[in-house]
C-alpha cells in the first residue's frame, strides 16, 4: 500500500515546481530527487521545493548537508518529515 505522506509529497513537488505532465506513479520513491535526469531537478529547484516543505509543514531544512539528505529521495524526506514535523 502506497504512503500517503509520499503521495501528498509528490503532488507538491509537481506542484510547486510546475511540473509538466508528470503524475505522482512517474517519481520514484527511492531515486534521487536532485540531479536525476528522470525529473532534471536542479539546485533552485532544490530552494524552491525546500522553501514550500517549510511553509507547509512548519518544519527548518537548516544547513546544505540536512537539505542534502532530506531531499536525497522522496522516500527519505518522509522520514524527515516524520521525524522533524509536526504532525506529520
């Protein structure tokens, strides 16, 4: 059975990246999110989507190597998430 936290995490990476039809099933939940050439996500996009997780989630990405590891894949930043928010 499919996370809800990592479906809901997938629509706002479509979202907030404006992600042009590219459906929750299209992004792994274990492949890197940064970098890969699946998605092509780059640095800003990095900024931007860690920018929406905090306004969403009431939680601070601090430092590179924290935002490194949380948005290694969306597996991983639902274990953040889990961790480090509020009612996640």
């Amino acid at each position: 059975m499919a996370d809800p936290l990592n479906l809901e995490l997938k629509n706002l990476i479509i979202a907030t990246l404006k992600l042009q039809g590219v459906t929750p099933g299209d992004i792994p939940d274990d492949e890197p999110l940064i970098g890969s050439p699946q998605l092509g996500l780059d640095s800003i996009d990095a900024l931007e989507l860690v920018l929406a997780i905090e306004k969403k989630y009431g939680v601070k990405i601090g430092n590179s190597e924290e935002s490194r590891a949380a948005l290694a894949s969306v597996s991983a930043l639902t274990g953040f998430l889990r961790k480090n928010a509020p009612g996640a």
